[in-house]
C-alpha cells in the first residue's frame, strides 16, 4: 500500500461500527503520514502516534470480542493469525513511536505499518465478517 492511502468505501466491511472505526484509523494514520511527510516536529506528531495505538487497541479489542462471541471451533487457527496481525501493527506503531521520542527516522516504518493495516482491514476483517455471517452472529440486516 503506498503511504498515506486514504479510506474510501472500497474498503467497507459492511458492518457498520467497523467500517466507522477503520474510518478513523485511516484518518489518524493519514494525518500522522502528512505530518512525517512535512518535516513537522516530532514533538507534534508524538500525541498522535499515541493516540492512533489507543484507538487501535480499542478496535482490536472489539473485533477480538466478534471473534470470540463466534465461538466456532472451525475459525480457531484464522482467528489466532488474526489476533498475531493486532500484535503487529502494534509493535510497528510502537517502533515508530520509539524512533520518533529518539528523532530517527520512521518512514520505512511508517510504510510497513500502512500496508500492515490495510492487509489487516482488507484481509482479515473481511475473512471475520465473512465467518461471522457464515455462522449466523451477524445477519444479512447488520450490514450496511
């Protein structure tokens, strides 16, 4: 994914408080991606770093709740590969958060964290809707 790619409706999920959600995230990520691509101070741009991890470790709480309201044996190994992404995309907003208080460079890092979210959104959280359907959890009527 190149760097500071933009939300757009392609990547709806169909369930609505997830797509709201990965609409913020793209948003914060964005705005953090323009503020490195600006030279602004890493000062200014630390804040956000912290609270895009504070949103998305709300988020993956929630869909970790989905996953284990499934409660569908069948999904255990996607589930487990799912959860181990969340823990990547974290690591990598960390390390950037790291480099950034230590005034090193974080573009490379900021690249691979972008492409980390968007397999996770495009990847992994359509596969969670798709099991989360199959299984009746989520009907036709919760989607958008």
């Amino acid at each position: 994914m190149p760097v500071g790619v933009q939300w757009s409706d392609s990547l709806e999920t169909g369930f609505r408080p997830l797509d709201e959600q990965h609409r913020r995230i793209f948003d914060a990520s964005c705005e953090i991606d323009g503020l490195i691509g600006a030279a602004r101070p890493d000062a200014e741009i630390i804040p956000r770093v912290r609270r895009l991890r504070r949103m998305l470790a709300a988020h993956f709480r929630f869909e970790e709740r989905l996953m284990a309201n499934l409660g569908d044996p069948t999904y255990t190994d996607s589930f487990a590969t799912h959860k181990a992404a969340h823990r990547d995309v974290l690591r990598i907003l960390d390390r950037i958060g790291d480099k950034l208080a230590a005034s090193r460079s974080v573009r490379p890092d900021m690249s691979s964290f972008e492409a980390s979210l968007f397999k996770s959104v495009v990847v992994n959280d359509g596969d969670l809707i798709l099991a989360l359907v199959h299984a009746g959890t989520l009907s036709i009527a919760d989607m958008h």
